[in-house]
C-alpha cells in the first residue's frame, strides 16, 4: 500500500500554515502530515533519513499543535542533553497522488520506542527518522528528477 504516493517536495522555500501559526519549510524538505494520538489533529513533519530517532518534537510544538497528553516511557541524552521518550499513537496522513492534498485517511506507524520530546533546541519542524521506516519496514523512493516521494508498505516493488 502506498502512504505517500508520489508526494511532491519543493526546490524554493514556501510557508505553511499550523494552527493559526506560519512555518517556514525550506527547499529540498520533505514535509509530511502527521498526528499524534489524534488522527483530527494533523500537524507538518519533516522526512528525514538523516535524523536518527522515530519522532522528535519540541514541547511547545507538541502541546500548540497536537494537544496530546502522552505517557513517560523513559529517557536518553542527545548531545549532553536529557531527551524524554514518550509512548504515542503516530499516524501519517495520506496524500492524494502526485499532490501535497491530504486524502482524508492516514495510516498507523510502530514506534516501539516511543518519541522524543525536546525541552529546548527543538527542530523548526518535528523530524521523522530512518528509525521509523526501518522499524515499520516501509520503502522509501524519492525521485529527484521529478521531486516527489513515495512510502509504501513491504509487498511487490
């Protein structure tokens, strides 16, 4: 099944709108559309393989844009820095294909090991790793020609 079916990425920089808020996405970015333990709640994401965690998010982004109350499950030290990991239901939302419009749907992610949630030297965006697609064995193909991305799930190629 394709999560993302052909997504596309921009090359110049743009503004998008989260609650009331404008964010800035910069060219080359992938940005997805993700909620936390409540699918009416979507917020942006950033794809990132270069990011080593499943999820990680800013305190403030998290309680302004997804209003979830999640539970402790542990912690760890990025840089020096305490990170506290929280058990949480992650779900993508599902693009139509070829464009950035959601579908209406979305489909649910493992996190076995929860999300990272930062006090402070939040990313601009919350950051979706190579963790979460290498733990939820999805392919991930990104086309540079076209600038688009799909993710699907395990099956014929």
């Amino acid at each position: 099944m394709k999560i993302l079916d052909r997504l596309p990425f921009g090359d110049r920089p743009h503004l998008i709108a989260v609650r009331g808020e404008s964010v800035d996405v910069y060219r080359n970015q992938i940005v997805v559309w993700i909620s936390i333990d409540n699918e009416q709640r979507p917020l942006p994401a950033i794809l990132d393989t270069g990011h080593g965690h499943n999820l990680s998010i800013g305190r403030s982004q998290l309680e302004r844009w997804s209003g979830a109350a999640l539970k402790r499950i542990g912690e760890l030290e990025i840089d020096h820095q305490r990170v506290v990991q929280y058990a949480a239901a992650l779900r993508v939302h599902r693009n139509e294909p070829g464009r950035a419009a959601l579908r209406g749907d979305s489909y649910l992610l493992e996190m076995p090991q929860g999300i990272s949630v930062l006090e402070k030297d939040a990313p601009r965006l919350p950051l979706i790793g190579l963790r979460t697609i290498v733990a939820n064995r999805l392919r991930l193909i990104v086309d540079g020609d076209r600038q688009r991305v799909t993710l699907k799930t395990r099956g014929w190629f």
